[in-house]
C-alpha cells in the first residue's frame, strides 16, 4: 500500500508539473486534513486557518512547475501556513492567552512547529480510528477524552452503568493501541496523547 501511494505520488507530482488541475486535488485531498488540524492549533480560529489552508494550495498551484517531490510539497505547505499563521497573530490588536502563547513560543523555539505538526497528524489518525470504533465505546472515548466528562457523567449522560462505561473505555483503548501499533506508532505516544487530550 505504502509503495502504490509512493508511485501515486510520483505520479501526480509529474501531472501537477505539467499543469494538470486534478493534480493539486490529489495533494488537497492528501495534506488538506492534516493542515487545518495544524492552523487551528496555532491561531484558534478554524474559519482563518481554512481560509489560509486553501490559499496555500492555490500557491502551490501557482508554482506548481517549482516542486519534485511529494515532500517538497509537503514542506511548502506546512512553512507557507506556518508562516501566514504568525503573520495573522501580528495583524491582530488583541490576542486572547493561548494565542500569545504560541506566538512568543514560536520566536523562542522553532522545535514547537515540529511537535504541532506531529500532533495534528496523530489527531487526523485518531478521528479515522475513533470512527471504526463500536458505536457505544465511541461515545464514551469521546465524551471521556474530548469533552473531559467524568466516568459518572458519562454513565448519566449515557443512561448506562459506570461498570458500563469503564468497559467500554478499556476497549476502546485496546482498540486504538492495537491499530495505532500496527501503523508503527509506538504505545509511548500514544498513551501520551491521551493523557493530553484528557487534561485539556
């Protein structure tokens, strides 16, 4: 599978040197995801980051004959939205804390774009997991990791035991570090996440 998108990619790289339009809704449908996770976390602001997202790709578009590989899309992408994220937090007068936040991080440690784009792609992967879950330990995974219910809230919220929802909490997660170890993410990370994604 892994070598069939590799030669996709060569591919469309070709297609999109030539000017062939359905080129750049290959690499959309390819980054696209993965970019608004990244441009949400860094402004707060899921229209802009969209809005910068797509404007990305009509740049991209706009040098399409510029690029070689799959990856040097990719770096376009990810530095040109990282980019017009830092531009956007400069034009604005007020900035609420987590903004500021990000902001002043970046011009102390460039390491923090590295880790939100890691996490924005291990969000995407997550939501497509959490999706093929069974319906019922689907609702409790997110009412206990996204919302931050507590195990009694979500028995009530549910209508179920709190026997109940543990049963389906510890399936879901067996679920997720199975499929999660079989892409080569490592039980580490992912146990991190999760303690993260509860905290918050």
């Amino acid at each position: 599978m892994e070598q069939l998108s590799k030669k996709d990619d060569v591919y469309w790289i070709g297609q999109l040197i030539a000017g062939n339009n359905k080129a750049l809704s290959y690499f959309y449908g390819l980054y696209y995801s993965s970019l608004c996770y990244f441009a949400i976390r860094l402004i707060q602001d899921e229209a802009q980051a969209k809005d910068i997202v797509s404007e990305s790709f009509v740049k991209v578009w706009e040098k399409h004959s510029d690029f070689v590989t799959a990856e040097n899309i990719k770096a376009f992408l990810y530095i040109r939205c990282r980019n017009e994220c830092l531009n956007y937090l400069r034009s604005l007068k007020r900035r609420i804390a987590s903004q500021q936040y990000y902001f002043e991080q970046f011009n102390l440690n460039e390491d923090i774009i590295l880790h939100e784009i890691i996490q924005a792609e291990f969000l995407e992967i997550l939501d497509e997991e959490i999706s093929l879950l069974p319906q019922k330990c689907g609702e409790v995974f997110k009412l206990l990791y996204y919302e931050g219910k507590k195990t009694d809230e979500v028995a009530q919220h549910l209508g179920i035991s709190v026997k109940t929802v543990r049963s389906h909490k510890a399936n879901a997660i067996e679920i997720l570090k199975t499929a999660f170890l079989k892409k080569g993410i490592s039980e580490a990370f992912y146990l991190t996440f999760l303690f993260l994604i509860h905290r918050t």
